[in-house]
C-alpha cells in the first residue's frame, strides 16, 4: 500500500510531516524523533539525539521504513537541521574532490526543493535554495568537462521527476549556453537560475498529491497556470533581473503540458509569438531534459526522437539555436558513453 494515497495525517492523533529517507544521510544525529510507517501505524525508529551513519540508515532500510516522517510540531526543528547540513554543504564545495560535491549539492538541492514546495512562502527556506544553486552555477560553469559524470551519477540517485527535471534541464542549458560562447557567465548563471525556479509555481497544489499522483481538474488548471505563479513567488524575493522573470513566464511558450499532465482534454495551443534566444532555450532545453528522461506515467524517449521534435517546434524560425542544440547534445552523449 502506498502510504502518501492513505495516509491519515491524524492517526495516533499525531500529524505527520514526510520527510525523504535520503536527507538522513545529511544529518550527524537527529533533530528529533523520526517514525516509520508500517502496518497501517507509526514506530518510533530514531530517537532524538541518536547518531545517525550508514548502519543505523541500512537498518531503517532493511526494515521496510521507505517511508519517514517527523510530528508537525517538531518539522522545523527538523527542517533548520537539515539546512543547517545543506548550507555547509554549500559553503564547502570547494574541500575535497569537486565532483563528488558536485553531485552531493545537486542532491542536497533536490531533497531541499521539496521543503521549499512545502512552505512556499518560506524566505529563509526560498534563500538557501538560491545560495545553493548559484553556487552550482558557479561549478557547473568552471567545470562543463564533468557534466556527463555528474549527471551519471546524479541519474543514479533516482529523484522524483518533480525534483529532478529543474536540476536536468539546468544543468543541460548551461551547457548549451556555455558551448555558444554567446553570453557571459553571469548572464549564464542568471539564466540557470531562472531555469531551475521556473516551475516553483507548482508549489500552489500541494506536494502530497503529486507524490501521490492525484491531481483532480482544479489542481490540473493551476498547473497549466504555473509560470505565472512562479513569477508571483520569486519576484522581490530572489534577486532575479526583470529580463530573467520573463523567461520564466514564458518558459511553455513552446510547451507539451498536455502530455506532461497525461489529459488531453486540456488543450493548450500556443500562439505564434517570435521570443528572444533566452526564453527559446530554456524552453526547447526543457523539453528535450523532460523527453529523454523517464516518468511514472511514461517511458523515456529517444535523444533522436527529442531532437525532431523540437526540430518540428523551431527549426525554421531559430535554425541557429536549432544548430546549437543537437550539436551540444550530440557530443554530450558521446562523451556520456565513454563513462
Ligand atoms: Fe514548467
């Protein structure tokens, strides 16, 4: 059974908040009690103050727990310890051997995301995501020769999709970007920047029921609506230029949202507006990360197949940003295959 689809947040007269069993990996001790799920109640299975290493995670693991929470009352206290974890990790990026921080902050980032879904309107929260990624940014962009081994290695940590497609197609943009020597690297790291936040409008429906995969007709309605929510979250709250902003309003100016909510009842047919090379790329690199990687409700397609799709999208109105991409993706798959 799957516990997020039946969860009763007041079982035990507890509530319950979800927290992902990678984020223990972070943490020296806990913050405080954790439970476990596990015929049909909860069990106590860390008790606050307990060291926590790779045994005592193989235990909870070994013991069917894939499914962790933290009581409401005690979810912030958890929370400042993780990004107590998460803001070390990103100070310290550059101690040790930079891929393996790479991936870690790729990591890091995408568990974190999840807390930030929670509490939207969270600043603290909002603003160590912003540190972390502009620090990742920043990696990415003096070390573009490690792109596929992280993004190997990221793939294996197996993320939810929601979590994960921000990071890929990020990190595929700024490749893009960097390889068409055309823009500065802060312009790249802005740009990555607003790539990765452009769908934290999703955040408006909760995050139980997209782990849960119930979205009804509402929540569907406020997805296709979620660019201009991500505008409303982040404007005055990260320090992204206006130029940026709109690039995230218009990042499904090209879009498949109906395949990506699997209904074809909502239609979405985009009108034919010429857009500026930021807003196609990040669009078109969005597409392509979300075609060739797999979801729950779909297999994943094939880089060729991606291509001519967006060959079909742009190839006749931006033939040189068309040009850019296949020959990006094309030496990033051969040097993926040599790993
Ligand atoms: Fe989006």
């Amino acid at each position: 059974m799957n516990p997020f689809a039946s969860m009763n947040k007041y079982l035990l007269g507890l509530k319950m908040v979800p927290i992902n069993l990678g984020e223990l990996f972070f943490l020296v001790e806990a913050p405080c009690n954790v439970y476990g799920f596990q015929n049909e109640q909860y069990k106590l299975i860390l008790d606050t103050g307990l060291l926590i290493n790779r045994a005592s995670i193989k235990q909870i693991i070994d013991n069917k727990f894939f499914h962790i929470y933290v009581k409401e009352d005690e979810y912030a206290k958890y929370l400042a310890s993780f990004q107590d974890a998460m803001r070390t990790l990103t100070r310290s990026l550059s101690v040790g051997d930079p891929n393996k921080n790479a991936i870690s902050l790729m990591n890091v980032i995408s568990l974190h995301m999840r807390h930030v879904y929670f509490d939207n309107v969270n600043d603290e929260s909002l603003k160590l995501q912003y540190q972390g990624v502009k620090t990742l940014a920043g990696f990415l962009l003096e070390h573009s020769k490690s792109h596929p081994l992280i993004m190997t290695e990221y793939d294996k940590l197996k993320h939810n999709f929601i979590w994960a497609q921000p990071i890929l197609s990020s990190v595929f943009l700024l490749g893009v970007l960097k390889h068409s020597q055309v823009m500065s690297k802060n312009e790249i790291e802005s740009l990555f920047i607003a790539s990765y936040f452009k769908d934290i409008g999703m955040s408006v429906i909760s995050v139980d029921k997209y782990e849960a995969g119930q979205l009804n007709d509402d929540d569907k309605l406020m997805l296709l609506q979620h660019p201009k929510y991500s505008v409303q979250l982040l404007s005055g709250r990260v320090p992204l230029a206006h130029a940026y902003l709109s690039v995230i309003q218009n990042h499904h100016a090209f879009s498949l949202l109906n395949s990506y909510l699997g209904d074809e009842a909502i239609s979405h047919t985009p009108e034919k507006v010429m857009f500026g090379f930021e807003t196609v790329m990040v669009n078109v690199i969005d597409i392509i990360a979300a075609m060739i990687s797999g979801r729950p409700f779909r297999e994943a397609t094939s880089l060729y197949d991606s291509l001519e799709l967006v060959k079909s999208l742009i190839a006749d109105d931006y033939p040189r940003e068309f040009k850019l991409i296949v020959h990006y993706f094309q030496q990033f798959f051969s040097s993926k295959k040599k790993i």
